[in-house]
C-alpha cells in the first residue's frame, strides 16, 4: 500500500495511491457504518493507531481497486478519487524527529578522498522545517548558491514507538519507507578542504551539517510504501538522475550497516514515534566527489528513484 498525504488544505488530507496512479482521499471514500468512517486528519495519525488502523486503510484500498466503473464514477463524482496528477505534500508532513545517517555507503566514503570506514553508524538531527514533497521546486538560498548538491536516499518512516531496541527487533518498529533527497549546501566544505592548517573536527563536521538545514533541503515522497508490501529491503535500489542523466545507482544492500543495525544504534539516544523519519545514507556518486565537481543550479531537475517505491521530483529555483 502506498500513502500520501494530498494538497488540499494547509496540512493536508491522507490518502493512498491506487495500482492505476489515482489517487484515493480516504475520509471521503470511507463507507458509511463501518470501521472506515474512523479514518484520522494525518497520515502520521494513521501510523499511530498501528497494525490495526493500517489494517482498515487496505481494507478500504483493496475495496476500491475492486469497485466497478459504475462505483468508480462515483467516486470521482464525489472527489474522492482523483488523477495521478493530483497534488500532493509530502507523505508525512509533521515527523517530530528527523535523524540523518552518514558515511553510511563504502562507495560514498571512497569518493570523497579515501574517508576512513566509521567503527560505529554516525548521524545528525535536520530541521522539520527543511521538509517538502514531490513535484515543488527547492529554493537555492541566496548566501549559498555555489555548491549545491544532491544526495539520493531511502527514508525510513517509523510506525510504533522505538527506544533502545535490538537489531534483531528493530525492523518490526518501520512502518515503511520513501525516496529522498538530503540536499546539501557545499559551499563552506572547500574551506576544509583547502585549508593550510588543520581545521577542529568539531568545526568540520558542523560546517557540513548546517549546509543541510535549509528550508525545502529535505524533499521526500511522492509515496510512503508500506513495508508489508516492500518484503526485502535490500533489495531496493537508489538511482539519482541530474537532468535525464544518471548520476547514483546503488543497491541498499550496499549499506555499511545494515537498516536493523542503524536503527538500534540510533534508538540508544533517540525515541522514535509514529510518522518520525531516519535518512540512511547516500551512495557515491555526489556532486562533490566528482571529477571535476558537479553542483546543481537553478532550473534543475532532480530525480531520485528507489526502484518499487516510486520517484521524487524536485526542481532548483533561484
């Protein structure tokens, strides 16, 4: 099953996007006298109710991939059922914690000048605030235009509280997954790079995070894939294309750390709850690790696929 949270009002409406690409609003095709009519305002909402309330929701979906035309129409008639062009936010729109992975792929750590394997998963938190979906463009901040970059990931959406779980527990806290694009702004990294003294590696590290913080740097979506319907995740694939060009193409199962272990190691410090959010790393092939560098400029299109779940579309602006 797929989710999405469309962009009918200022927080939008949950809703699931069928087989055929159209896009169903839960509340209005609820049937009337059944469990259906529970339907909550927020995808996160649904994630809260757990196995249970996921449970109606593709019920409800199942129904409607099976409805006639005649039942169909009506749907349509009565704006339930809409287009695959129909607008949507991003899937969940109100995590209450973003935790970042990085240094998390053996390729992405050998591109960028030979960054030594870490001994345990390293991350960061990112801002609520950086969160977009599908199809919008990105603004390109105006005292960081230089050095925008693009880093293809999975997104892995949280559907039960998770705290100090073990590895092999954790994957039974997910409740599914996204495409993602953790955007980053390079232009301090140089200033590291080309430095004739050390630089703190305090300072270094934050120097590369804060570049990650902007409004709209955190685009995901356009779905999130239930991980009942996923089965393997390794076996996802990440592919990143800059204007039709293919620029990242790696397996999850290229991970340093699998998504079970990360979890754990994350969930020692943070609780998670329904509808929060762990990025896991990006593959090689970043702009920044290129020869000669690539960065990204207003007027961009940015693709990220995770082959089964769908593509996330952004567009740079000035």
């Amino acid at each position: 099953m797929k989710l999405v949270t469309i962009n009918n009002t200022t927080s939008g409406s949950p809703g699931a996007m069928l087989a055929s690409g159209d896009i169903l609003h839960l509340a209005k095709a609820a049937k009337a006298g059944t469990l259906e009519t529970w339907i909550p305002g927020s995808v996160r909402e649904i994630l809260e109710s757990g196995a249970d309330g996921l449970a109606v929701v593709k019920k409800l979906v199942k129904r409607v991939e099976a409805a006639s035309p005649a039942e169909l129409a009506q749907l349509r008639e009565a704006g339930a059922l809409t287009g695959a062009d129909t607008r949507l936010l991003t899937p969940v729109p109100n995590p209450r914690l973003i935790v970042a992975a990085g240094l998390a792929f053996e390729s992405h750590l050998a591109e960028m000048a030979g960054t030594p394997t870490p001994a345990k998963p390293t991350g960061f938190l990112k801002s609520v605030n950086s969160i977009v979906g599908s199809d919008v463009s990105i603004s390109v901040p105006p005292d960081a235009s230089g050095h925008i970059d693009y880093e293809g990931e999975l997104a892995v959406v949280f559907g039960k509280t998770c705290h100090r779980v073990s590895a092999a527990d954790a994957m039974s806290h997910v409740a599914g997954y996204m495409a993602a694009n953790d955007v980053s702004a390079r232009d301090w990294v140089k200033d590291v790079w080309e430095a004739k003294e050390a630089w703190p590696a305090r300072l270094t590290w934050e120097t590369n995070i804060m570049g990650k913080q902007f409004d709209t740097f955190t685009p995901m979506g356009p779905v999130l894939a239930t991980a009942d319907d996923i089965g393997d995740v390794t076996a996802l694939e990440i592919i990143t294309r800059l204007n039709g060009k293919e620029m990242q193409k790696a397996p999850i199962s290229d991970l340093i750390f699998t998504l079970a272990e990360t979890i754990a190691y994350f969930s020692k410090w943070y609780t998670f709850q329904p509808g929060d959010i762990l990025l896991t790393g990006t593959p090689a092939g970043v702009g920044v690790g290129r020869k000669p560098p690539v960065f990204m400029k207003a007027g961009d299109v940015i693709e990220i696929e995770v082959k089964g779940i769908g593509t996330l579309t952004i567009t740079l602006r000035a």
